[in-house]
C-alpha cells in the first residue's frame, strides 16, 4: 500500500473523526487516502483557525485533535495554534507537508525547517523520512500528545514519502496509567491539612481531567474546606456550591485575596505555571505553606516552591486524602465565608445596570441567565475575559473555554465551532472583541457551510480595549489604539448568517434568547463600554477596606 494509506489508517487506528486544515499540492496523495477513509476533512478558510479547532477539540475530548497543511506558509500559520495547544495542554497533532527530499527539481522554493521551528513549541516534532516507520511514530506521537502534560506534536511527511509503497504495520492503541503517591506521602499531606488553621483549596488547570472534579467535589463536602480556582480550572467542581469563592481572576489585591492572605496552607490542585499565578508565596518562616498536588513534581521559582509534593493521578491521590483526614474543631473558615458574601455582593453590582453601551459586567449576567448549565461559551482574548472570569460561574468543566496560558487573539470563533461540533446537542456562543473577531472572521464561512448552529457575540468598541486600559494602568495617553471597524451586520450577511445590532440591555438579551433558540450562525454587533474598567481593576481593588 502507499505511505499515504498506511498514515490514514493508522489515523483511523488512533480513534480520528477530524482531520482540520487546508491541503496543498504536497497533501495530495494523503488528500486521496483521506477521500476513502472514514476521517472528515474539515476545510478551513486559514490554516490558524484548523489548529485552533484542532487544539479544541483536544481539549474537551481528551483526544488528539489533528489538523493538516502544505509546506511553508501554510505550516507557519500552525505556529501560533501550536503555541496555543503547547501552552493550554490541548493535545493536537499538526501534519504538514514538503517537498521531495530524495529528489526535487524545485530548489529551496517554499522550502522552510518546519520541523526546527516547531520544536521549541512542541512536545515532539520529526520529519518522516521512511513510509515504514509512520506506524510508529503515529503512535509515539499520540501517546507524547495524550500523557501529562498534554500538548502539540508535529509530523512532517514529505511528498516523495506519501507516495512510497509500505508494508502494513499498525500497533495497538494502549491507554496510560499513571502511578499513586506512596502511603507516607498521602498521611504528610492528611497532616498538614489538618494542623493548618485556614486551608485552602485551589483548583488550577491541571485539574481540568476527567474524575477529578468528582473526587475535588468529594473533597469540599467531606471537609467544608472552601475553594477557589484558576482561570482555566472553572467549572472544576461547580462554582455555585456554597463554599466557592470565586476565581482568582488577577494574581495579587483581587476581591478572593482576602482569604487568600488569610489562609496558612493552600492545597494547590493542578497547579499550571502557564497560568498567570493565583498568588505569591513568601519566603518566610511564617508565610503559607503550601501542598502541590499533581501529576508532575513542581518546579521552584521565586513566586512558587511548596513545602510538599504529592505526585501522581490527582483523581486517586485526591480520593485517598479525602478517605485519611478527618474534620478538625479548630479549623477557621470565618474570613472565607465573608469573603464569598462579600464578593458576590461586589461582583453583582452592575448586574442590573440598564446604561447602554452595555457594560461588560451586565453582558456576563445576560449571557449566563440565557444559557443553561452544560451550554458552551468560547472567549477570544481581551479585557472582557477578567469579568467573565470573575462573573460567570460555572456548574460544569469545560463550558468556559478561555485561554488563560497563550491568550491569543483569534481563537474564539473557531473555538466555538469545535466545541459545537464534539456537543451538537448543547448551545454555543462565543464573545470575541471586535479586534480578535476580524483576525479570524472569514471561519464564518466555515461555520455555515458546515451547517453549525452557534452565535457570536462581538463587544465593539472600536479598539483593542485590553491594551487601552493597560495603557491608562500606566499613566499613559490613549495612543495608537483605536481602529475603524466594519459594519459587522452588512458583513454576517455578505456570508449568508444573520446580523443584529441591539440598541439596549434588554433589546440584546431578547436577540440573543432568539439567536440561541433558532438554528443557523447568528452574530450579535453589541456596543460596550468600558469606561470602569480602570476604575474599578486599578483603584477600587487596591483601595478597598480589607476583611481580616
């Protein structure tokens, strides 16, 4: 058989639905393998986007996404959606074709080291250089990408190699177990937690797995231990459960930050340094302690060196911790339980607020009301994604996909068109500012052709808001900012989706009940207004009355 065949069986061995991309002249043999095969070739409009769904994909599956492009400019469009795997730990494999390496008669023409560029932002990158060996190395590849901690992977098959004649060779797909932390180990964490005074549960990315959430929620109730979580660690264990405090949303003098500082021992579950830290520890004799429980040890740094490590499946670790301790009399949870009725206080205060631009805190709230538990909101990147962090609490894992670790813009769109695809069955909305909507917009097209049924919520304020008020944080004048934007209902149209421009807070939520509610892609141009942002972001947290 060709090389080509060989590679989408073992693909369709892998457990592939999708395969995202845009092929070139090099993926043609693969492209014809591919015709014949089972997998789905989703035809993307840009290379980004294919890695974005791809990463996504990973992301709530579990598996590994897989996306395709030619040689050159169509592998350097993957660097950015190979970043956003790497970071995020979203298993994704990019294949990228290249000219024939044992005899070409076109020089260096596109010719660009794939491979060496991809390294730095992969787990694992290679150039196929024998069709005999791409069972093998298909194989590696997707157990490198699935096993802690998940990320991208790159394969290069160049064109002379698709068209080799191959033996079948196809090896059997074998999950990974990962081992239990040792007795000892587990009893000196029962310890700390129960000499502490104020523990404190923190829920980070890495918690972001399948179990683990059940066994974290096992936690909280046999304990009372009140919790918080990361951005990325949302949904985790449901953010409505009494003894949740919220996100840390900023990494020092946020509303959560009470608690925080109060706390002696913090037991950080699936610590992510990707993420923008939670907290800060001291070094000092008296500072919090902390315990770091994961699937890999921890690594020391200035801001971060626990004083225990439980390594090992978090779920099972967890579980057996949850068994061992025992609820001490002298724990204080006083501090925290103000702090939860302290923040949802301040973070409601513009629930109801009717001003119109609508202020991003009273867009949360309307989003959150119109979408149900298990329903999916993809951010793209911008100031907004601090107030969904903070205001949208969520039931369920998952069902706030926003990129806390590369957080690149253009990732929202496609995001959600991934997410809509794995759960067909669920609503899917995405909020991209106008800035990040127009770097991939074009997968509107994609979206429809594929008969999605997802709306998109664009914030406009015609500017790349997040550094504007960065740029004000700093003392700065307002420079270099502000765009011009096109008339984004004229342009939805032009595609063939349906435009709405609300003209009030209740005109958007009665639009957007309808857009969720009615089949199609629907995107919604809604003025915003962050005129608050630093106000409250850069003087009202640091000026507040702390609780002690």
């Amino acid at each position: 058989m060709k090389a080509s065949d060989l590679l989408v069986k073992v693909l369709e061995n892998e457990g592939v639905e999708y395969i995202f991309g845009i092929p070139g002249e090099e993926n043609l043999d693969f492209l014809e393998s591919l015709r014949k095969s089972k997998i789905k070739l989703i035809l993307t409009r840009h290379e980004q986007a294919a890695g974005f769904m791809a990463a996504t994909y990973g992301r709530l599956t579990g598996k590994v996404g897989v996306c395709i492009s030619t040689l050159g400019p169509g592998a350097t469009n993957f660097a950015t959606a190979a970043a956003y795997a790497q970071l995020g730990a979203m298993p994704m494999l990019m294949i990228t074709g290249q000219k024939p390496i044992k005899k070409s008669k076109q020089g260096r023409f596109q010719i660009v080291d794939i491979v060496h560029m991809m390294r730095p932002m992969t787990k694992y990158a290679k150039q196929i250089v024998n069709g005999n060996n791409i069972p093998a190395m298909v194989r590696d590849a997707f157990k490198i990408a699935t096993t802690e901690r998940p990320g991208a992977v790159h394969l290069e098959l160049p064109e002379d190699i698709a068209a080799e004649e191959v033996e079948e060779n196809i090896y059997p797909v074998k999950t990974v177990r990962y081992p239990m932390a040792g007795k000892q180990c587990v009893n000196e964490a029962v310890k700390m937690i129960e000499k502490a005074k104020s523990p404190l549960l923190l829920i980070g990315a890495g918690a972001n797995r399948n179990r683990i959430g059940t066994v974290l929620t096992d936690f909280v109730n046999e304990t009372g231990i009140p919790f918080f979580s990361t951005q990325m660690g949302k949904g985790v264990v449901d953010e409505n459960h009494k003894l949740c405090l919220s996100t840390a949303a900023l990494s020092i003098d946020d509303f959560i930050h009470d608690a925080i500082d109060k706390a002696d021992l913090i037991i950080n579950v699936g610590h992510d340094v990707i993420e923008k830290p939670p907290f800060f520890m001291h070094n000092d004799p008296d500072a919090t302690k902390v315990i770091h429980i994961n699937f890999l040890p921890s690594s020391v740094d200035d801001t971060y060196f626990p004083q225990l490590d439980v390594i090992g499946d978090i779920a099972t670790n967890m579980s057996m911790i949850t068994s061992a301790i025992s609820k001490q009399e002298h724990w204080d949870f006083d501090v925290d339980m103000q702090v939860i009725s302290a923040v949802k206080d301040k973070l409601a205060k513009y629930f109801g607020d009717t001003r119109f631009p609508i202020l991003p805190q009273r867009a949360v709230r309307s989003i959150r009301k119109t979408l149900d538990d298990s329903d999916i909101l993809t951010l793209d990147n911008g100031v907004y994604k601090i107030w969904f962090a903070r205001n949208y609490r969520c039931a369920e894992s998952n069902t706030l996909l926003l990129d806390n670790a590369l957080a690149t813009m253009g990732a929202g769109l496609p995001s959600a068109m991934a997410a809509k695809m794995v759960h067909p069955d669920r609503k899917v909305v995405t909020v991209c500012g106008d800035g990040g909507f127009m770097m991939n917009s074009q997968e509107i097209e994609t979206a429809i052709r594929l008969g999605l049924d997802i709306t998109v919520i664009i914030l406009n304020d015609n500017s790349y808001g997040m550094i504007k008020w960065k740029q004000k944080g700093m003392g700065f004048e307002n420079y270099g900012l502000d765009l011009e934007n096109p008339d984004f209902v004229k342009y939805a149209e032009a595609y063939g989706a349906n435009g709405y421009r609300p003209d009030s807070c209740e005109d958007f939520e009665e639009i957007l009940e309808h857009c969720v509610n009615t089949k199609g892609v629907h995107l919604i141009d809604l003025a915003v207004d962050y005129s608050l942002n630093h106000a409250i972001l850069n003087e009202l947290i640091h000026d507040r009355v702390k609780i002690k």
